[in-house]
C-alpha cells in the first residue's frame, strides 16, 4: 500500500487528523512518502500550495489537486482529504453560480461511502434512485459511526420543494443539522417554501436543526442589506450562518469579517435574534412575519 502523505494550506473542521496529514509546513528529515498529495480547497490558497508542493517535491513525487484546481475528482476515499465519518456521494454542480467553483460541471453519481457527515455539493441535483441510496446509506452510518447525521453540504430548496418524498424520508431519519443555502435573490422563495414544508414534516425552530448558509460581502453588498437577509433567513425557518465572500484573494470586504463572525455561531445568532424566533416557535407562518 502506497504512503501518501498529504498536505493542506490550512486546517479546517473537515481536514483528516492521521499521521500522514501536514498542515502549511515543509518536510522535516523523517517524512517519507511514496507520493505527496497537495489538497487545495480555496482558490486564495493555490499560491501557497504551489509552494507547499515545491518544498516536498524532494521528498516524493508531488501533484497539487482539490477543488480549487477545477478538480471535480474521481470516487472518494473516506478519510484521505476528508476526515473520516464525513463523505462526499457525488461531484460537480449543474448550476451556475458566480461565486462557487463548482459552477456548471456535470453532475456525476458516485459510489456511496457511508458516513454521518454529508457534504456533497448537490446531492438533490442527483436522481432520484441515487438519493434513495443516499439516505439509506445515511440510516446505516448513524448506527456504525454513533454520531447523529448531519447534511452540511447544503441541500438547493428549489429542487427540494419538488421532492415531498424526501422531505418526508428526511424527517425519518432525524439528522441533527441539515443546511440550506441563501446565495442570491432568487433562493428566498423556495428557502420560504422549504422551511414550511420541513415544519408541517415535524422539524420545529426549537433546536434550530434546519440551518442555512447565507452568502455576505460580496462586491457591492451593503450591512443593511446582508442584515436583511438574515433576518429572512430565520424568518423562513432556518438559523442563518453568515458566510462572507473572499474572493480569488482569499480578502473580505472591509469590516466584513467582524459582521459575518457575530452572525455564523448558532448561539449568537438564537440569543441576539430571540424576537424575530419567538413568533416561529408559537407557530405562527413563516409567510406572514
């Protein structure tokens, strides 16, 4: 078996944590590898993995790939650039968003591996049967992993709100976070859509499992208007994590980042948002707020 070490511009929540996984750093005298794997995620981070992969082309033979590359990659292997427990059930993205790099690549099925983390870019984009497969494979991982399930990929509400067999398969399954996506202008509807038919399945805002991503800072973006949007957000039913745009520079927006960090920890957000929540949780429509 061959021994790859892989490196990584910057440690996330997703990153492996077994011994062949370096953070940022050169090679020191002890790492030996067969080959080196330079995963990149972000494509602010492709300067620096050009230099990461220069310092340990010495060591092995080197190659640079991941996301940032316009690699969609081949079938995935638990635990090499994910950490394991997470999985990944297809790649690309039929949509065409600005902003993600992903944008407009064939949808391609892969082979499922079980995991309670999913963080497939699209998984409703997929057919139907693949998603039954999904979801039975995600029933099987809670029980192998111990962990509650968690969809942290971001599920498209209007493909959703097309599904109601999946709403409602779902629901059986109890995952403790399933996340939405609030981009642009034209999520907010089917967002509204979704949150009601996710509460008439049984989900309540009470443990705040139904989240979303809501994208901020991006160029010409004001405070007001992102402020807007959250408030949306958890008026449709979901609890909002802010995620401020870096750009190719890997830059936010003056003072965006501040903003984006008090309104994408769950706990702020319940505390410092209580009053436009507490009308959800005495049932009143989403629609009417």
């Amino acid at each position: 078996m061959k021994r790859i070490i892989r490196v990584f511009p910057r440690r996330t929540e997703a990153t492996p944590i077994d011994d062949l996984v370096r953070i940022n750093c050169a090679p020191t005298l002890f790492d030996e590898a067969d080959e080196v794997h330079v995963s990149v995620a972000f494509s602010y981070d492709l300067a620096r993995a050009e230099k990461l992969a220069a310092a340990w082309a010495p060591v092995a033979p080197t190659m640079i790939g991941g996301p940032a590359t316009g690699d969609i990659g081949g079938e995935f292997v638990p635990g090499m650039y994910l950490k394991h427990g997470y999985t990944i059930t297809s790649r690309g993205c039929p949509n065409a968003c600005w902003f993600c790099c992903e944008a407009k690549k064939p949808i391609r099925e892969i082979p499922i591996r079980e995991g309670y983390n999913h963080v497939t870019g699209n998984l409703l984009a997929c057919s139907d049967e693949h998603i039954r497969a999904v979801l039975a494979s995600a029933k099987r991982a809670k029980k192998a992993f111990r962990q509650p399930l968690q969809f942290t990929g971001g599920l498209e509400a209007k493909r959703m709100i097309e599904k109601e067999w999946f709403v409602a398969a779902l629901r059986e399954l109890r995952p403790k976070q399933v996340f939405f996506a609030y981009d642009t202008p034209d999520d907010l509807e089917p967002l509204q859509r979704a949150g009601e038919m996710l509460r008439d399945a049984g989900w309540t805002t009470a443990a705040h499992g139904l989240r979303a991503y809501v994208l901020v800072g991006w160029p010409k973006d004001t405070f007001e208007a992102a402020e807007r949007r959250i408030v949306e957000t958890i008026h449709a039913g979901f609890l909002p994590q802010a995620m401020a745009y870096q750009g190719k520079e890997g830059r936010k927006g003056p003072g965006w980042g501040a903003w984006q960090r008090t309104r994408a920890r769950a706990a702020i957000i319940a505390t410092e948002y209580d009053a436009h929540w507490k009308p959800l949780a005495e049932g009143h429509s989403a629609m009417n707020l």
